[in-house]
C-alpha cells in the first residue's frame, strides 16, 4: 500500500471504476474535464432485504431508544427510505444521526434527516475514532447497513462500552456480465487501462468473480495497470488476492481520483 501527494493531469488516461455509469456521474465528468476516458463498471447489484427489514429498524429504534443512529454508505440511506418512506425520517428525530462520508450525509439531508456528526476519517474506523472521544460508555448505537459488512466496527464500538445493534436492510451480489465489461476485459490485456479503482471489498471480490467469465486467462491486474482502493477494508481484499495498490488519504470516490491522478 503505497500514499502520494503530488498531483498531475489526466489526459489521454483511461480510468476505470467498480461503478455502475449511474452511481459514477460525478466521476466521470471529473475524468472527462481533466481530459481522460472513465470506464464505469457495474460490479456489484444492491438487493434490499424486504418491507421487515425496515420495520425491524423502526421497531428497535423506537423501543430501545438508541443514543445513535450511523449511516456507513448512501445505499443504506436510500434503501431505508425506499422501504418505510416519511416513517423513517419521524423514527430518526429521536436520535443523534452520523454520517459516514458526504455522500452519505448529502442522501440524508435530501431526505430532510439533520445529520449531527460526521467522522473525521469516512470509514468504520472513522466511526469507533468519533465515538471513543464522547463518552460512549453504555451509549447505545444503531447501524442500518448491507448484511454483508464485516462485523469490526460493531466489535470495536462493543469494546467501548457500547450497546450496538446491526441491522440488515440490504445484501449484494455480483453484477451480470455487461457488453463495457468485455470491452474493458480486451483494453486491460492490451494495457490500455491506466488505473482501476475500486470502492469496496465487495467490488474486490464481484470484479474478479466476473473478470475469470470474460477475460482470456488468468492475469496480474496490479502488473496491467494501477490500482487504487478508497480505504482499509478495500485494500486489504486486494492484499488477500496478491495485488498490490494504492490506498487514498480521504477514503472516498473524490480522494482516490485526486490520488490517482498522483501516479499517472
């Protein structure tokens, strides 16, 4: 895991991003400004829980009373919404809402939620760093998040002294196959993709999954083109397939451009 400050242009650079081409508008008017190519890649499908899912939320933040309430991505924000509407936005005057990030906070406000607190650093690490610095004994905590999320901060947050409670409104799978992802899978054999970002663990895994269906053969991504993770979680599944990247300060979609942009 390597970290750069300097910065240079993008032009003629072709820079993909484990992203659906809805998720990344922001994204790729910024490569597209700066003169580069971006290559949206849809990795990963959201697939919300059900109704019970949100009613669960509700349920333990009205009975149990929870001193916070932590949005970890925008998906969860949305998806929370979807599922219980105008409830939902009554159900969180109760608490303290946090932000993990501004996208995360920007979803909530759109949705009319005060948002009190936001981390410092936009990752779990982040949240328990927030927390530990505010009395967060005996304090009680509610995570609405992807049933996928590894249990860490939830565990860290327990260490503290706090009483946390996870609740699944959403899972992931792996994308279908997309006419971009061949198109993508023949540009990167030919190297001529210049950084590949990646945005979640989850990514990490769908992108490969995907890439051993489209691409030729086995390949060494790291050794075809640069790679760049938004934060801890991401760069350690990259750890574990063999591939080394970098790893942005500011662990979001903005921070890893800005890096990349570094180590063209």
């Amino acid at each position: 895991m390597v970290q750069v400050t300097a910065m240079s242009r993008l032009k003629s650079k072709v820079i993909a991003i484990t992203r659906s081409e809805r998720d990344a508008v922001e994204f790729s008017k910024l490569v597209c400004e700066e003169g580069g190519r971006a290559i949206t890649l849809p990795t990963i499908e959201i697939v919300p829980m059900g109704p019970h899912a949100a009613n669960d939320f509700l349920k333990k933040l009205q009975e149990k009373k929870h001193d916070y309430c932590a949005f970890m991505s925008p998906h969860a924000v949305n998806i929370l919404f979807e599922l219980a509407g105008r409830e939902a936005a009554l159900a969180l005057k109760s608490t303290v809402v946090i932000a993990v990030g501004p996208k995360t906070k920007e979803s909530l406000q759109e949705h009319g939620v005060t948002v009190m607190l936001v981390p410092q650093e936009f990752s779990s690490a982040g949240l328990v760093d927030l927390l530990s610095s505010i009395k967060p004994v005996g304090k009680k905590i509610i995570i609405p998040r992807s049933s996928a999320a590894n249990e860490l901060a939830a565990e860290a947050l327990a260490d503290l002294g706090m009483e946390v409670d996870e609740i699944s409104l959403y899972t992931v799978r792996t994308n279908a196959i997309t006419p971009i992802w061949r198109e993508f899978a023949g540009l990167l054999s030919q190297k001529k993709v210049d950084a590949v970002i990646f945005t979640s663990a989850s990514t990490v895994r769908s992108f490969f999954e995907i890439m051993a269906k489209v691409s030729a053969g086995s390949f060494q991504l790291d050794s075809l083109a640069k790679v760049v993770s938004t934060g801890p979680f991401t760069s350690k599944e990259l750890e574990n397939k063999n591939i080394k990247c970098f790893e942005a300060r500011e662990h979001t979609v903005i921070g890893a451009l800005d890096l990349t942009k570094t180590i063209m």
